[in-house]
DNA sequence: ATGGGTACCTGTCTGC
DNA sequence: TGCAGACAGGTACCCA
C-alpha cells in the first residue's frame, strides 16, 4: 500500500504525536507481524518497555521511531496502518501492535501482514542498517539528479519501470508512482534501463520528483485502506494519470490506457503519450 | 552482480 | 447465492 507519499504523510502526523512519549507497555498480538523480516529478538518488548520516543523520522518506505535507547524501525507493507488515540476499541483481528504511553496508544494494523517493526540499537545498526542497506537515493535528495538515475540506469538492462521499483536507484516511487512519473516523462514503461538518453533520465528524475510532490500534498493515495495516522484518506488516486485506468481515454491525448505485467506487477501507460 | 521467480498474507471484487 | 480465481499500495530471499 503505501509508497513514500503516504509513509511521509503518516510520518508527519506521527512526529507531532510521538515525541517525548515513554512507553509503558507494549502488547504484540501477533509475533509474526513484528519479527518477519528478522527473528531472533527475543528481547524486543524489553528493549521498548521504559523508553522514551524522541522523534519519527523516515528513510524510504521504512519510519524510523529514534528511542532514548536505540529506535524501532517500522515498515507498513502493502496493507499497514498507524493510528494513535487515549481510549482505544478492543483491539481488532489486524490490531497486531500496541505502543501503550500514559497519554496514548500508538496502534500498528496490518490486515496482511507484510509489515514489520524491528528493534535496532540504532538506525545506521544492527538491524535497521541490514534492512535498509540496499536502499537507493532520496527522491528529495539534492544527490537524486538525473544524472544519479542516467548513471545507474545505464548499467541495467531491464525494464525501466521495473529498475524504478526496484527501490536501489531512488526510494520511494512504489506501482502507482512508478506508473505516474513514467507517463508524466513520457517514457514507455517498458524501455530498457540502459537505452535511455541522459536528457530523458533528467526527465524522468524531475517527473519523479514533481509526482512524489503532488501526491504528498494530496495526503498520499487511498486506494483501499490507506489511512494517514489521523484516520484521514488521501486524494491522489484522484488525480491519477493512468494507474488504475485502463481502457479509459488518456486525459492528455485520448488514447486507450493499457495494462500488462511486468515483474508480476501491473503496470499502467498511456501508449500515445509514452515512447520507447 | 543481475535478473527472474517465489513467498509471505487477507480482503475484495468479478465472473460463472 | 456460492464459489473459484484474480488481484491489491512491498520487499526479502532463492536460484540461475
């Protein structure tokens, strides 16, 4: 579910929210919700117990909770949500995590589970630094340049979407952003990496950025179940180009969006807007 | 290293 | 109405 636009959204609802808070307690409903990525903590509820949460910070698609003694890295997956409040319902079949601190709980639904929390001693350690090793470059980041992209694309041979998903270039652009900064660059989804020019690289860096930007002022997408750490939907899918609109007229030149597969994902184009 | 495929889950929608 | 199958915002891991 949710891509940069939307951990940022939740992110920033968030870091109003949690800072200076002590937890308390700690309720894990279901282990395999928090440990997927790596078993083994078996101390994790001790390492949260007491601490007090300093901030809520981001790094891709990952939210990092800095504690006054090591931090708690967390990922929503496709379906994960973060909500607080003082007077929690019961919690549900996908409440899987609880945050309990004297003014509130911070609550962690999942429905499928693709989610994960993890205690690291710090993000740049022990876990945090194994999961978010492999990441690529901010999409905010003044060092994602076209350049950046044309650089690491030339050296790829799959397809362009594909390389953009991938997440080990720039961060942050999942399926529907992917299929959005790639029709707003104009460029077929299914070019090879590396027979793009260093001037549609620019392109396509600025598109990503432009797409990234607009869905964050939007609040994210709500496609499903997306909800920002408020219970609010986002607006974007509102204003989507192609994802999700196959067989209907591109909105800029009337033709037929399409949809195929790549790499067991669909993907969205408009074929007259969008050239190899 | 790169690329391709699978696995992890549940809920919802579509077509028969 | 029931049921099978397709599909959904992500990413870690295995193998060639």
């Amino acid at each position: 579910m949710p891509e940069l636009p939307e951990v940022e959204t939740v992110r920033q609802g968030l870091a109003k929210w949690v800072a200076g808070r002590t937890i308390a307690t700690v309720e894990v409903r279901h282990p395999r919700a928090i440990r997927r990525h790596l078993p083994g903590d078996a101390h994790f509820i001790a390492m949260l117990t007491g601490r007090t949460i300093l901030d809520a910070s981001r790094r891709g698609k990952y939210l990092w909770l800095p504690l006054d003694r090591g931090g708690l890295l967390m990922h929503l997956g496709m379906s994960g949500s973060l909500s607080f409040g003082n007077a929690f319902d019961a919690p549900g079949p996908h409440d899987h995590f609880d945050l309990v601190t004297a003014r509130g709980t911070l609550r962690l639904t999942d429905p499928r589970r693709f989610g994960a929390v993890v205690w690291s001693p710090a993000i740049d350690a022990g876990a945090a630094a194994k999961l978010l090793a492999g990441l690529g470059v901010e999409p905010f980041d003044p060092a994602f340049t076209g350049d950046h992209l044309y650089q690491a694309l030339r050296r790829r041979r799959v397809a362009v979407k594909t390389a953009l998903l991938g997440g080990d270039i720039v961060v942050g652009a999942g399926n529907i952003y992917a299929c959005e900064a790639l029709f707003e660059a104009g460029i077929d989804p299914r070019t090879r990496s590396d027979r793009l020019s260093r001037a549609r690289c620019e392109a396509l860096a600025e598109a990503v950025r432009l797409t990234l930007a607009r869905a964050l002022e939007s609040g994210g997408s709500t496609l499903r179940d997306f909800r920002d750490a408020h219970g609010m939907a986002g607006a974007f899918q509102l204003q989507a180009r192609v994802y999700g609109r196959v067989g209907k007229p591109c909105l800029r030149c009337g033709a037929m969006v399409r949809r195929i597969v790549q790499g067991q994902r669909a993907t969205f184009f408009c074929p007259g807007c969008q050239k190899r």
